[in-house]
C-alpha cells in the first residue's frame, strides 16, 4: 500500500443515501466494509465524519440557536455518527475507539495526539470526533488538524462524485474533472474542496488530498494502493 496512515474524511450527509434518512443502514454498512478492507491490509487509519445529516451549526443559527450552541450540538451529532460507524465495524469484527474534542464519559474519550497514536499503532480504527472542541470551526478544519497531529500520510475525502470538477457535476454535466490540482490552482479556481482554514492547513504542512467517490465499492482501497482514482490536491 502506497499510503500507510490515512484519514477518511466522510460528510454526514453521506450517511443519509437517497432516503433522507439520517442514518442510512445500507451505507453505514457498506462504509465499515471498505474501512475493513483497508484496516486489514495493515493500514492505520483514522475517521472523521460530519455530524450535517442530524444537526449543522449555521442551520441552528437560522432557526433561531446560538451559533456557538448550535455548533456544539452539531460536535454531538458527529459522536453520534461515529457510533453508528463503530457498530458497524463491530460486526466486522474490527477493533476501534472514539476519541473526541468534547469528552462524553463511557462514549468518547478526549482527544489527545499521544493516545490516538497509540492506538492507531494497536491496529485499532481511530474516530476523531466532537470537531476541533471549539466552536465556528468546520469538521474540514478538525481534519486537517487531527491529520497533521497524527503525522497522517494523506487527506482522503469521500464524497459521492468521482473527484473535483470545474463546476458541480450533478448540475452541469459538461463540467470538467481535475485529475491532479495544486492547492494555488485550486484556490485560484474557487474550486470548493474544504474550507480555507483547513484548505491553507493542509498546503502550509505539505499534506495531500485525494476527493475520490467512497460509494463505489473497492475504490478506497485502490486510492491507498495509489491508484488513480479522484483527484489528488498536493503542493
């Protein structure tokens, strides 16, 4: 395997399908499978997921919540979605935790860079979640940080197109896809791959990023292995 300690970064709404549930069990599943199969090519590999299926702070902000609440109920919903993933890795019989910026005693323990790399090192699939701990930063930002404090080899962003386009391709279907970007070009094109407080995180610290589609089967494995799948971001 090209890479040999990973962050999968997951939206929340990529739990969701097209059912609008918010957790959609057919997805969890078929997720925990593709994390299996690359955990048990003995690669480490840590996960942060969104919580925007259940709760997105700027949402709460238009409904009437305190932004700063609304952003720490949507840490919790990113707890949530990491138990839900871990259930399903259980029945994978694939060992894990869940670290968290908001410690939630039995749930989640709180985040420190000495124990989530211990336990990578264990051969246990990581969850960083609860965000950055802090409120008005995106769970792209937590990302980005827990990725550089995990000395991660790579950013692996699973969404459900195939890589980064001109323009969204599900609107426009001339839209061009980019195999490989600098993050200059990207920022130069507007093109909408993470926020900038992780986008500049990311270039400053040389850490790469594949936009790659997680719902197709075997394509998580293959951007490990160093395939050419999606579009890789680098300096």
């Amino acid at each position: 395997m090209k890479y040999k300690r990973i962050l999968l970064k997951l939206s929340g709404q990529a739990l969701m399908g097209d059912d609008n549930q918010s957790l959609n069990p057919e997805l969890i599943n078929q997720y925990a499978n593709e994390i299996r199969d690359v955990r048990n090519q003995n690669v480490e590999v840590a996960v942060v997921i969104g919580g925007g299926n259940i709760f997105r702070g700027l949402q709460g902000k238009d409904e009437g919540i305190d932004r700063v609440q609304g952003d720490y109920m949507g840490m919790l919903a990113t707890i949530i979605n990491s138990l839900a993933l871990q259930n399903a890795l259980d029945d994978q019989n694939i060992k894990s935790c869940i670290l968290s910026g908001i410690a939630i005693d039995p749930i989640a323990e709180k985040i420190s860079r000495r124990r989530a790399i211990n336990c990578l090192e264990k051969g246990f699939v990581v969850f960083l979640s609860g965000g950055t701990g802090n409120p008005y930063f995106t769970t792209d930002s937590a990302a980005a940080l827990r990725a550089l404090e995990i000395k991660a080899d790579i950013i692996l962003k699973g969404t459900r197109v195939d890589g980064v386009y001109s323009s969204d391709p599900e609107k426009n279907p001339l839209a061009t896809k980019y195999s490989n970007l600098t993050f200059i070009e990207a920022y130069e094109k507007k093109l909408k791959i993470m926020d900038m407080t992780a986008f500049t995180l990311c270039r400053d610290n040389n850490l790469p990023i594949v936009v790659f589609n997680i719902n197709k089967r075997g394509n998580l494995e293959k951007v490990v292995a160093g395939e050419n799948i999606g579009t890789l971001v680098s300096n």
